[in-house]
C-alpha cells in the first residue's frame, strides 16, 4: 500500500511574532550568542572524541555543570572559557584583534582635507614632500582637537 | 483488517499537527499541535497562560526556537531528555538558569520537534507528576508520541528523506482514558 502524501499545514502565529517584536534586539544576540557558544564546545568535545562525562574528567567538574554548560543558558565568566579551550584546543574568546580595532580607529580619526590656498609658504619643508610641515601641522592640530593623542 | 486511527467518540478532543513557520528554518522544523475546536495551537496556550507571570522566561523560550529553527538545529544537549517513557523522544527545554517554567517537546533528531504545553514546576514538588497541569501535558505529549509511532509503523506517516517534515495523516483524536 502507497501512503498518500499530505503535507502539514502552516501556521504563523501572531503572538508569537508580536512578542518577537518587543524583544531587545541586544538581549535576543546575548540569548542566541550563548546557544552558540554550547554548539561550540559541544562540536569541540565531539571533534576530541569526549562524552560528558570524560568532558567532566577532564576539566574536573561534576557532570551536572557540564550538562548546564552545554544547555546554551549558561552566562560564562572569561576564565571558564579560556580553560575550557585550552583543554579542547579552540579559541572561545578571540583576544587577538583589539590592536587592529585601535589603529582602524585611528585611522578613520584623522582623514582631513588640505585646503593648499592657505598653506605656510615661509616654513621650509622638512622631508622630501613640501607639504609634509603643513600636513604634520594640520594632523597634530586634528589629533589635538579630538582627543587623540591615546591612539598615538 | 487492522485499523491504528481512533476514532472520534463524543467526548475526545480533534487535533492537528501543524508546522510553525515562525520558528521552522533551515536547521529545524518546528511544530506544534492546535486543537481544532478552538483552532488554538498548545504552544499558543502555553504562552498566554504564562505571560503575564513569567514574561521573561517565555521571550527568552522564544529566542531559543528561533536560534533551533535557523542557526543550530535541535541538538539533544538544549533539552533535558527521558521526560517520558522509553525511546519516545519526550523532553523539555531548558531555558533561563534558575527558571521553573517546563515546556514539553517531542524532539525527532536535530531537524524536527513539536512543541506541546508546559506549565511552572513548583520548587514545592519534586516531580512533574505532583502537578496536574504538568502532567497533563506530559502524558499528553506521550500519547501523542505513541501515535505517531503507531502510524509510521502502519505507514500513515513518514518523514521526509532530510528529516525536516512529517507528512500523511496528521489529525488526532485524544482520549485521556
């Protein structure tokens, strides 16, 4: 006998997608972020070939605590974290780029515009480029103006 | 001839699985249960039964089957497991840490679950079973599950090739006796 095949009906519900709506965007990432991180370390455990419990050997915790780790609710403290990567060999916190963010910090800082019809001719240059003093002087006024002197 | 489909008393309830596309997506299809009499889905109910008392806990539920639906499928270690008999695939979702709000599921693998209903466990009682709404919807989720079983087995459901979809015949009468 050949089953007849019937599809199930859509439903979308409007209380639901109501209350979506009035969610925080910002809490609704936190929420999510943290059922990814479980993914992570779940795959990470799985990839080293650790049940829960060698997992819970492993890092010396009762099975329990690693149960919540994985439930994706839990808020970790960066500690945690690190040792939780060293043993599985991954990276849960990148720390690695917080000099990359500065420099491109500074460098969307300090784009100016040279206006050349009000340039300094009785400063000699100092460098190669005849604009280089008025250039640093401008940049060093910029830099003064906003603040930056911390990205320096 | 055997015939596995109950059928209709006076007194039973008409349901429909019925696929939520609020949730349902590329890593998980999400489904429900809506009671035709009412055209209410249990999870619906679930909602407005506790909103108004756990108006967190079920945002941040909500925020969970999104995550199911469209980022990381339905990985067994989200749910507790064994909340019902042997084998039949009933659990509940963990939600906010210290939360006591228990929505029951029937979860098939990664790529599929059905959401039922689920009520506050107490920290007063130590097992669902000293709560009647709690029971109700896990028996209720059992039941259910059973049937399911019963009808694949028949060949009156199946689920498609890549796990996503239940089709065939997806009405159910329930009788709690």
């Amino acid at each position: 006998m050949t089953m007849k095949t019937k599809k199930a009906e859509l439903y979308n519900s409007n209380l639901i997608n109501e209350l979506l709506e009035s969610i925080d965007p910002e809490e609704a990432k936190r929420i999510e972020e943290r059922m990814l991180l479980a993914t992570k370390i779940d795959d990470s455990m799985k990839a080293k070939g650790l049940n829960k419990s060698q997992f819970a050997e492993l890092m010396g915790k009762k099975n329990s605590v690693i149960t919540k780790w994985l439930s994706g609710t839990h808020n970790f403290n960066s500690d945690t974290l690190f040792d939780i990567g060293r043993k599985l060999g991954v990276k849960l916190i990148n720390i690695d780029t917080v000099e990359n963010c500065q420099s491109e910090i500074f460098k969307a800082e300090i784009t100016i515009s040279v206006d050349t019809t009000n340039m300094d001719k009785t400063q000699p240059p100092t460098h190669a480029n005849p604009l280089s003093h008025y250039y640093n002087t401008q940049i060093n006024e910029h830099i003064n103006n906003n603040n930056l002197s911390n990205y320096c | 001839m055997k015939f596995i489909i109950t059928f209709a008393k006076h007194n039973q309830m008409k349901y429909r699985i019925v696929k939520l596309t609020n949730f349902s997506g590329k890593e998980a299809s999400v489904y429900t249960i809506k009671d035709l009499s009412t055209n209410e889905t249990l999870f619906d109910q679930f909602i407005k039964n506790n909103l108004s008392s756990s108006s967190r806990e079920i945002k941040n539920i909500l925020i969970r089957l999104q995550t199911i639906g469209n980022e990381t499928g339905a990985r067994e270690h989200f749910f507790k497991i064994k909340e019902g008999t042997l084998g039949d695939g009933v659990c509940a979702l963990y939600d906010k840490p210290k939360s006591k709000l228990r929505l029951y599921c029937i979860r098939y693998g990664m790529n599929l679950i059905i959401l039922g209903n689920g009520a506050p466990k107490s920290k007063q009682i130590r097992t669902f079973q000293d709560d009647d709404k709690l029971t109700e919807a896990n028996y209720f989720l059992r039941r259910l599950s059973k049937e399911i079983k019963d009808r694949t087995t028949a060949g009156e459901i199946c689920f498609t090739n890549d796990g996503m979809d239940l089709e065939g015949n997806l009405n159910f009468y329930d009788d709690e006796n």
